[in-house]
C-alpha cells in the first residue's frame, strides 16, 4: 500500500429517487456501484467509457464533493470518509479537480488573481494579499498565461485560457492528487493537445497523481498509465495502457476500441466496427446478471442470471465477464 496514493474500496454512490407528494422514495439510481481500485503515486489512471456511466460522479465522490452511499476512499492510508470537517478542509490542498466546464467553475465577478489565489490566503500558504498576487503570477505563468492577464475577469479569455486558470487554481495549493474531469472535452483539437501537454509538464514539475475521466480515448490513451473502463456504474475491465489497448478482453471495451479511428487508411479500412445494439440500460434499474449482456454479442443464458466476478487475469490485468473468466 506504501506506493499507492489513492486506494478506493467497494464504493457506492446511490442517488434517491423520489414521487408523489410527500417525495417518498421508490428507488435509486445506481451511479457508480461497488467499485475499487488504486492508484499509484505518480501515475495516471485513465477512466473511460459512456456518458451517463457515473465517471464524474466517481471522482467527486472520491474527493468527498458528494457523500458516498458506501465503501471507503484511503489517502495515503487514511480514510478521508472518517475525518471532520476541519481535517477534510486541510486535505483539500492535496486532492484537487479540473471542473469539465471551466466557464462555470469560475467565479465572473472575481479577476483571476483572486480566482486562483484566494484559497492561498485561506489555507495560510500565503501570508497577505501582496504575496498572493506574486505567487499567482508566477503559477500562471507556468500555465501559459501573461502577468498582465490576472487584472482580468474570465469573461476576457477563450476557452482553453480559461481551462489554465483552472489548472492554475489547483495547483496553487501545492496539490498531490487531482481530478482530471473532462478537462478537455469542451476544446478545440489545437487546444485540447496545448492543455494535455500543460497537464504532463505539470505532473513532472510538481510530482502529481491523476484520476483522468474522459471519453476520448487517443487522448486517455496518450496520458494515462493505466486505464479503467467502466459501464453503468462499475469497472468491467482495468489494465495497463498497452493491455487495454492491444489486448482488450471485455466485449465492451473490444466496442469502445473498435470506434477510435485510425491515421492510417490502410488501417482503417481494414478495421472492424463493433456496433452495439440497443440503448444503455438505466442506472435506476440496471439488467440482472451481468450489466453489459443486454448490448452483447456474446452473452449466454449465465450472463442474464449470474453477476461475473472481477478477477485479475495476468499482469494486474482485472476483468468482469462470464466469457473471458472461462465460464462458458
């Protein structure tokens, strides 16, 4: 456990839904379901898959954003579920998120001065106003931005400028850990390779661990050391780069896979397209048995009954799946 900074344990966030008049509650949707994984100093962990899949809702809940329904989250071997208030205000410098739309996770009436250096001041890391600004021209500076923009309010920067006020805000606490949440979702192509290479000079300039949500897959697969996909609230596959992506196992990520083209005519021509049939089941009501045999090719009648076991296959490579646990 000494090299994992991050170690989440059987962690469920269920949302209640409430009808009639008095709201009483009938259900609950299931956005991410009894899922556990690590995450080793350092490294990058790439989670993908469909929207609606509960990735975002995964790494707020990590971050304790939103309480968990179940399970355990350890930051360097403590359970931040069982700190107070106090101490959780303090582990904020550590664990920190890239909001996916960095417009509305700005404050419009504060310049970015303040937006990036006011939770200096509140933590202590800075001793007045006048340190503050200087050590936010020196972090915005380190992410691409002019001394002479930080008078300025984010209405006055375009969208990949605003993306770097995010990421100056986070590491202004001196972070270890951050969240990654579509942090490049919203740009352009020009932009999105600008801000991914800021995120890597970032991670070796301040010895950084990422959790990297996203649904572009050239992207995770560039960053990432190692990759988790997950389907309707669960982790249904999770390996090392290479692993995922030139050995899938999991019919559903051979899908994902199958759908990221490739620079190469020859390649893509020659290319299978796996296409799923069928809409993604509802998190409020998900299939019984294996949640990923209403859209696969390969389910048999075990799959509609039994829940398969994750199970580690070969070099850390974890897999759910009835076919690929040589159940059938």
């Amino acid at each position: 456990m000494s090299d994992s900074i991050i170690s989440v344990r059987n962690l469920k966030k269920y949302f209640p839904i409430k009808t009639g008049l008095i709201k009483r509650q009938t259900g609950s949707v299931k956005a991410v379901d009894d899922i556990s994984f690590e995450i080793k100093r350092g490294k990058v962990l790439g989670i993908v898959g469909e929207s609606g899949c509960g990735k975002s809702t995964l790494g707020r809940t990590m971050l304790k954003l939103l309480n968990p329904t179940d399970g355990e989250v350890y930051y360097n071997g403590q359970n931040i579920y069982n700190l107070n208030k106090r101490d959780i205000n303090k582990l904020r410098t550590e664990m920190q998120i890239i909001f996916q739309d960095p417009y509305s996770s700005l404050n419009p009436r504060l310049p970015v001065y303040e937006i990036v250096g006011e939770a200096m001041l509140q933590h202590g890391i800075v001793k007045n106003k006048k340190e503050m600004k200087e050590r936010v021209i020196e972090i915005i500076g380190k992410c691409g931005l002019f001394t002479e923009q930080a008078d300025r309010y984010p209405h006055q920067f375009s969208g990949g400028q605003r993306q770097r006020i995010c990421i100056a805000r986070s590491l202004a606490v001196n972070p270890k850990f951050i969240v990654c949440d579509e942090a490049v979702s919203a740009l352009d192509v020009s932009i999105q390779s600008q801000i991914i290479n800021l995120l890597k000079d970032a991670q070796e300039d301040f010895d950084l661990t990422y959790l990297f949500i996203s649904h572009d897959l050239s992207v995770v697969k560039f960053i990432s050391d190692e990759v988790a996909v997950m389907y309707l609230g669960q982790i249904v596959e999770k390996g090392k780069k290479k692993h995922i992506f030139n050995n899938p196992l999991h019919p559903y990520t051979e899908a994902l896979l199958s759908a990221v083209p490739s620079f190469d005519p020859e390649i893509q021509q020659n290319k299978k397209r796996i296409i799923l049939k069928g809409d993604i089941p509802s998190p409020a009501n998900p299939p019984k048995g294996c949640r990923f045999h209403t859209r696969c090719s390969y389910a048999k009648d075990v799959c509609k009954e039994e829940i398969p076991e994750y199970k580690k296959i070969k070099n850390a490579h974890f897999v759910m799946c009835h076919k690929v646990n040589g159940v059938f």
